[in-house]
C-alpha cells in the first residue's frame, strides 16, 4: 500500500466535475479529504490522503494532471515542543482531522502527525505557543 498526502488545485473549468470520484472507481484508490475549499467557477484546493497500489496511485496521479489539476505532495509540517507542551488541549479543540488528541486517563496532549492534514489551525490556538508550521522542501509529484 502506498499513501501520500496530496495538495490538488483544481481550475475553474473543473472544480464542478467529479474527477476525485473517479480515483476511486477506475483506480481502485482510497481517499481522505482533510480539507477542501470548492467553490463553484472559481479555483479549487483540496488537501488528500491518497493510498493504493503505486502502480495505480502514479495513474490516478496522471489522470488528475490530464484534467489540469495541480498535484503537490504537501510541503509542511506540524511541529510541536513538547518539553514546553503544558497539555492544556485548547490545540485539540480545533484539530479537524483528531491527529492532536487528549490521552485518558494520563490527560495529556498525543500528536499523530500521519493524521495531520498541516492546516495550521493548531498554531494560533496553542496558548503557549509549542505549535510551530515548518517547511520540508518543495515536493512537487511528478
């Protein structure tokens, strides 16, 4: 099983098809969608898990491409200090995707990045500001 997070940007002329259906259906690729901002006839932006086969997950890839979707592997991470970290869970209140959660009955603060989809909404909620967007390199899929 191969699985990539993926930043899509879809133009206008194709944010009302279902191309991400497809993924699914002639590809036999499963998909996460952590975030997603579509409005209709203006540009898109979706932020994905995509997992399958490598072989399928390179042809859903070009599929996308061939319908002038942008494909970027997302080239940021969430980071967080946690020898300053003071466990109080604001950061889990706003964490869309349950990758900062609260551990019970230790009460303290986990982070699972596999699950974090980098959409910063943890970094302005964390009191003592542990949360920290990095830069990784710039990924483009080819």
């Amino acid at each position: 099983m191969y699985s990539r997070m993926l930043v899509l940007r879809f133009p206008k002329t194709e944010v009302e098809k279902p191309i991400v259906c497809f993924l699914a259906s002639d590809f036999n690729l499963t998909f996460n969608i952590l975030k997603a901002t579509i409005l209709p006839r203006k540009e898109g932006v979706m932020v994905m898990e995509l997992s399958g086969t490598r072989k399928e997950y390179n042809k859903g890839v070009q599929y996308l491409k061939q319908h002038g979707v942008h494909v970027q592997a997302v080239d940021q991470e969430i980071k967080r200090n946690t020898t300053e970290c003071t466990h109080c869970g604001a950061c889990t209140a706003v964490c869309p995707t349950g990758a900062l959660f609260i551990k019970r009955p230790e009460m303290r603060v986990e982070f699972k990045h596999k699950k974090c989809s980098v959409c910063g909404l943890c970094v302005p909620a964390c009191p003592p500001r542990v949360m920290e967007i990095r830069t990784i390199g710039n990924a483009i899929v080819k």
